[in-house]
C-alpha cells in the first residue's frame, strides 16, 4: 500500500478533486496590504488582560501600517466552549475601540473566522501530511504513553514521544492499514512525524527577542486529536496560511513551540510569518514575579475594569506604558497628540515580564479623569447607574444639576484633588448627597457603626454638644474666612483644640480634626469627602441640619 492510499482510507471524506492545499492557497490570496496581524483567543467567557495587552498592540501595528487586524476564535477545545464568550470577546474589544477589520458582519474574503468551522480545511492539510508519510496514526493509550514516561523518568531520558519510543512512527503504511482495521477503521490521534533529532538546534528570529536558538523540535507531536479537531499547533500553520497573517504576535508561552511550528510550515513547503512573543504581565507575590492569575488577581478580567468603569483612554494609555517604556516619557512631552501619532515598536516591547501597576493606573486613571467634563462625569456615571444601581440612575436623571454640583465640588480648582480615578468612585461619592439614598436603615446602620468605632464615648458627648449649637448658628451664605471663625468659636467653647500643638498642652476633649470627622461622617457617611463646606452649600442648610441633628 502506498502512502497515498493510506491517506485515503483514513480520510476518505477529504477529496482532493473538491479542496486541495492549492485550491485554498489559490481561493484565499496574497494580501495587498504588507502587514497583517490578528488575535485569537479561546472563547472562555474571560477576556484576560494579557489578551487585552496583545490585542492592543497587535491593533496598533496593523493601524500604524496601514494593515489588518482581525479576530480569530479558537474554538476547537469543545470542553471550555461558554455560550456568550464570543459576545464577551467582541464587547472587550469594541469597548477599547479595537475595531478589527473582518468578521462575518464586518465582510473579509479570509473566512471562517471560527476554528470550530475550519475542520474540513484541516483535514485537506494533515491528510497531505499522512500522504507524504509526514504523519500518521496513532493508538497508544494513555496507560502506554504513562508507562512510557516512567521509564523515561527513570532511566533518565528525555521525556517525550520520539523516535523508538513512538510505537508507530516506523509502521508501514500497510501495518498502519492493518491496525486501522483492527481498531474497527478508526485511529486514536494522528502524529507528526518529526524531522528532527534530539541534538539538532535551530535559530529563528522574534521581532521583539531578536536571534534565538534553542534545540529544535524532536517529538512527534500530535496534530489530530481523537474529536477529529486539529490541535493548535496544526491550526496555527494552516489559518495563518491561509488567512495570510505576515506576523503572529502572541503570548510567550508559545515561545518555545516555534521550532515545531517551523517544521510545520516546511513539511508543507510553506512560508514561516514573522514571529512576535510577548512577554506576560505579572504581579509581586511575596517577591517574586508570577503571571497574573485568573484565580488570584481581579484585575486578570478585563470585566474588572468595565465593572469599576475606569476610563478607556485612561487604560489605553497605560497598556502603552507596559508596551513601550519609553512612552510614557514621549507622552509627556505631546499630551495633547493623539495615541495614533505615537510610534510603536516592536523591538522596543520588553522581554521581561511586566508588573501590572495598580498604582501608576489609578494615576493615570485620576489625571484622565480631572480633565472630563461635568457632562461627561455625569453622563458616563448615569450609564454605569443604570447597570449596577438603578435607583441612583433614577434619581441622577431627575436630579442633573443637584448631581452636577455634587460632581463637581473641588473640580477645576487649582486645588483640585482629583477626586475620582474611575466611574465608580463617582458614583460612591455622591450617591450619599440624596436623600432617597442617604435616609435608607443601612446608611443610617453604617454612620452609627462609623461614629461608635472612631470616637470614644467621651469625646462623643462633647461633639454632640458642639453639633446643636453649631446647626443652630451656621450661616452658609457667609464667606469663607466668616464661616471659618464662627466654626472656631464654637469650637473653642467646647474644648476642642485648633491643631495637634494645641491639644498635646492639654485640657482638651479632642482636636478640629475631630468635629471635621464627625460633621463628614453625619453629612455623607464617610471619613473622607470633599471639602465640607462645599458639600454643605451644595446641600443646602435644611439637608444639612437634618442630616447633622440624626443621632442614634
Ligand atoms: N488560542 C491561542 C491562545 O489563546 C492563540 C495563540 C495565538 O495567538 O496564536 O493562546
């Protein structure tokens, strides 16, 4: 029996008359474009930031060359196949603007976009390789394969089905008939059959790494497992073939099977695109750096950052800084430019694994954010309303200037805090200026619970004290130097000190910092809030005086 007719009895439905490795190469053409780049997750449900990472600057090298970017999904493991992973995928994407170029919507000639539809396409390619005795089946089970990887182990050997130890990389085509029968007409896996030896080496270039070597591939890798479905490793040299990517710019984790895939592309005759690896975010763990965790780390789900609606351009910004080092520097010198003017480069990316910076994000974040306009403060707070609190929602709309200036106490000042780092801290920090809101038990339940566990009870009797004169008298229509001496002469009289000086010569109950608290506390439940007598105009005197005279 020769090669040939192996191939066809064990895929007697791929024929060669309909679709053959040329058909294809001649049905999905060369591109005009010079770069072509993609993504192409699985569809877990989870949009990881390490995919947000690599799909931002796979979007920005396609758009700074005039190239495309499209969307691959990786279907093909049925077991982690969620139902709305794909809707998740697409909404991720288009939240960050990474608008991709083909989709069955969108048009593109590439297509399918989904592995899961590719199968037939697959098969054309691994029947070529069983034909040119490049690979073929495999029956060994799991316990033989164990077995196998004991002795290794003991005796030391490289682990690893190879050579003598894959039983049958050197079967005949006719014993490899004959078995097929036996097995009922059916095969376990299909294996590539290697090229390589264990001592062979081989050096390609990474466009981020530069030259590597490293020892090439030597295992007989399967490309077809027993759900008739290609691995990845297979599906990897067939769609970006055929869909023409001229760069595959992914994880590092894949570093280290471009010696087989190069294999691949050669058994085939085909070109090898330029490679990209992309070294993963991390975290300090007890100080060591480890990837950021799925299981671990919020911050891992991109949905962690819809959820707390951080600002887009503010993350996009700083997924640049994790890209390029020096961007952060270029930017400052442009801020006003647009991100399309900044240059990117992938020999500039880092090998090294980049910490995730909670910190330098929020930083970003905040600066973004004191540049946003009150109607976009309020609009995209409304939004997030709608989803994560609804009654808020409602009274945000029916409310728009009470919120406005809730918003916007301290704002554009040149004291200016910059008081919100995401959507949701404006939403926190104003929810408590409504009334609806604020009267609720569980607010009330939370200032008692805040007052008992930060002022003695002492302390408290006094404040209490200076709470009623102080409501009786206030005057928010004075200026602020009036309003400031009549707070201390209240104060004064109650035996609270001006500073910390004051109250360490003592005779004192407690200090300004103290009443300072507790009006925060009484107005918005809360230990820190804006400057109070901001808050309080924009209350007004009644909110104020109902707010400061409930007491447990
Ligand atoms: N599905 C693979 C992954 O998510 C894709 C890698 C690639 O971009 O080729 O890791």
């Amino acid at each position: 029996m020769s090669r040939l007719e192996l191939a066809n009895l064990l895929f007697p439905e791929v024929d060669y008359e309909k679709m053959s490795i040329e058909s294809l190469l001649a049905k999905y053409p060369e591109r005009n474009q010079n770069v072509c780049d993609r993504i192409a997750p699985s569809p877990t449900g989870y949009f990881h930031f390490g995919n947000l990472f690599t799909a931002l600057v796979n979007w920005k090298y396609a758009r700074q060359n005039d190239g495309i970017f499209y969307l691959r999904v990786e279907d093909t493991d049925q077991l982690r196949k969620v139902d709305d992973a794909v809707d998740v995928l697409l909404a991720s994407l288009d939240k960050f603007w990474l608008n991709i170029d083909e989709w069955p919507e969108i048009g593109g000639e590439y297509w399918p976009y989904f592995q899961s539809e590719r199968r037939e396409i697959y098969l054309v390619f691994i029947k070529y390789l069983v034909s040119q005795g490049l690979a073929y089946p495999c029956w060994m089970s799991a316990a033989e394969i164990e077995s196998i990887r004991s002795l290794q182990t003991e005796k030391k050997l490289i682990p690893g089905i190879y050579g003598e130890f894959s039983k049958y990389r050197n079967f005949t085509p006719d014993q490899l008939a004959q078995t097929y029968h036996s097995a009922g007409d059916t095969f376990e896996v299909i294996r590539f059959r290697s090229p390589a030896d264990l001592t062979h080496k081989i050096t390609f270039n990474d466009e981020i790494r530069g030259e590597i070597s490293m020892i090439d591939n030597y295992n007989d890798i399967v490309i077809l497992k027993k759900d008739g479905l290609p691995t990845y490793h297979l599906a990897h040299i067939v769609d970006d073939t055929l869909m023409r990517t001229s760069l595959v710019m992914r994880g590092e984790e894949w570093l280290t099977s471009v010696p087989l895939h190069i294999q691949l592309f050669k058994s085939f005759g085909l070109k090898v695109p330029a490679y990209a690896h992309v070294a993963p975010i991390c975290k300090l763990d007890q100080g060591k750096k480890r990837k950021l965790s799925k299981r671990h780390d919020p911050e891992a789900n991109v949905a962690f950052f819809f959820q707390k609606w951080y600002q887009t351009q503010a993350l996009i910004e700083y997924i640049m800084t994790l890209a390029d080092s020096s961007f952060e520097d270029r930017r400052k010198d442009h801020v006003e430019s647009d991100l399309s003017e900044f240059h990117f480069e992938l020999s500039k990316m880092s090998v090294s694994w980049s910490l995730f910076d909670q910190q330098k994000l929020d930083r970003i974040a905040n600066s973004h954010l004191s540049q946003v306009s009150t109607e976009e403060l309020y609009n995209q707070t409304l939004d997030r309303a709608r989803i994560y609190h609804p009654d808020y929602a409602k009274l945000l709309q029916n409310h728009p200037d009470y919120a406005k200036f809730a918003i916007n106490i301290e704002r554009f000042t040149p004291k200016d805090p910059k008081r919100y780092t995401t959507y949701a801290d404006v939403m926190a920090q104003t929810i408590n200026f409504f009334d609806e809101i604020f009267i609720s038990g569980e607010v009330r339940q939370s200032i008692v619970e805040l007052i008992n566990s930060t002022f003695s009870a002492e302390m408290l009797d006094s404040l209490q004290l200076f709470i009623s004169d102080y409501s009786a008298n206030f005057n928010l229509e004075n200026d602020t130097e009036v309003r400031f001496n009549q707070l201390k002469e209240i104060w004064w009289k109650y035996g609270f000190a001006a500073n910390n000086a004051q109250f360490k010569e003592g005779g004192y109950v407690g200090k300004v910092w103290d009443l300072a608290m507790f009006l925060r506390i009484k107005l918005l439940n809360s230990k820190q809030t804006p400057d109070l007598f901001s808050m309080m105009k924009v209350m007004g005197r009644e909110r104020v005086i109902s707010r400061l005279m409930f007491y447990s």
